[in-house]
C-alpha cells in the first residue's frame, strides 16, 4: 500500500465521521495516536473532550442541548498498564474490561457490532497501541455491516508490528458524507506522521473540515520511558 498524505487525506473529505489515526513518529522515539470526532446535527456537534484518569470521556457543551446521549458520551481513551485503548465509542470499556479478563483485543470485541443507528449503522472503529521496554506494536479493528445490510456483522482486525518511523494507519467510520453514510471500506489507509506532537496535532486540526469538526485528542507515548504527552483540542470552548 502506498503512504498518503493525512494532511490531504482529512482536507479532501468533508465528513470522514470520526477517526483514528496510529503509528510512529518521524524520529522514531515515540507511539502515536490522533482520535477525532465531527458532527452534523445539534447533539453530535454539542460535545467536547475532558480529560478522565489516564484517558479521555466525551462531555456534553451545553447540557441543556443534549438530547440523546447513548452514542456520543462515552470514554474513547483508556489506559491499561502498558496499552492504551483508542475507539469510537462504548466498545473501550468492552476492550478494558476484556483485556483485564485476559482476553485478546480480538476476542474482547466479539460480543459487539456496529452501532444500532440505521440506516447509517456506524461502524465501531478501535485501537489497542501496546509500549513496553521501548518496544511497540498495535492493532486496529472495524465492525461494520455487510454494505449496509445489518443481518450481516463483518469483523476486520490488523495488527501491526515494529510500525515504521514517520508512517501511521488510519481509520475512521465514513469514506465520506452522504444520506446514509457509506461505511469505511477496506484496509487502514497508510498515512504520513510527521513533527512533534504540537506540529502533528495543528496539522490533524485544521485539515478538518472546519463546519463539521468538534474535537481532537492526540497522544505522543515516549518508547524508551513510556511518559505520554497529550494534545486535546476542542471546537466548543
């Protein structure tokens, strides 16, 4: 697969949903993950990111405003010994609570799907970054349905090992807007990663499209320490 660049990846669509990105930096010293989300309507626009323990939860701007929280409130970064859990949703805790279990990333996304949001059924995007002892690896997975079919729960999972200097994946819940959304297809786009966390982070942030972005968390995990290093931008402020 060729490597794109993400900075054109983000500005040339106007709603990839919400996505994530993971991979290694440009000096190679440290893991990288970008988790970002947008919105259409007054509710999934009506959000912000805070921060929670070791991850994040999505909190609601003005809480007069919200309406349905079931699929936007929700903790998309969590922090497991050494992993650190990045998804788009509820699925984080399924992760959290499986990988404490003993369970495989894997395995611990079995029990779930797609989100019960027809005709859309988002798909559940996730990520599992692992960093011990200066080594790294990670593995991203999508449930989707079968091309808009909801009888049909397709489960994709990719592991990547020893990721490659200035080179990420990216994953996100739409190949781009429409009335249903079409789901993301195929294998996580091969994209640059380059800079320090503050360049890396600027970038993802104003290549979104501007009308439908909300919010942005991005993580610089140092291999040789493990030391995080955190960036969370937010729309609403």
């Amino acid at each position: 697969m060729q490597k794109v660049s993400l900075e054109q990846e983000l500005k040339n669509n106007a709603y990839p949903g919400r996505g994530i990105v993971v991979g290694r930096s440009a000096d190679g010293k440290n893991a990288v993950c970008a988790y970002f989300i947008m919105g259409r309507s007054v509710n999934s626009r009506n959000r912000v990111f805070v921060t929670e323990g070791e991850g994040i939860r999505t909190q609601a701007f003005d809480p007069a405003k919200l309406s349905d929280p079931s699929l936007i409130i929700y903790a998309p970064v969590r922090v497991l010994g050494d992993n650190t859990i990045v998804t788009n949703g509820d699925q984080t805790d399924t992760i959290y609570d499986g990988l404490a279990a003993g369970k495989t990333f894997e395995e611990s996304l079995r029990c779930r799907e797609f989100e019960p949001d027809g005709p859309n059924y988002t798909p559940r995007i996730s990520a599992l970054m692992h960093v011990a002892d200066g080594a790294y690896d990670f593995a991203m997975s999508i449930l989707k349905s079968a091309d808009g079919n909801p009888e049909c729960c397709e489960r994709h999972t990719y592991t990547y090992d020893h990721p490659f200097a200035g080179e990420g994946r990216f994953i996100h819940t739409y190949l781009h807007d429409g009335n249903p959304l079409p789901s993301f297809e195929g294998e996580p786009t091969k994209v640059d990663i380059e800079g320090d966390i503050d360049s890396f982070a600027n970038l993802v942030w104003n290549s979104l499209n501007e009308e439908n972005k909300v919010s942005l968390f991005v993580r610089f995990i140092e291999l040789a320490s493990g030391k995080a290093e955190t960036r969370i931008f937010n729309k609403n402020v």
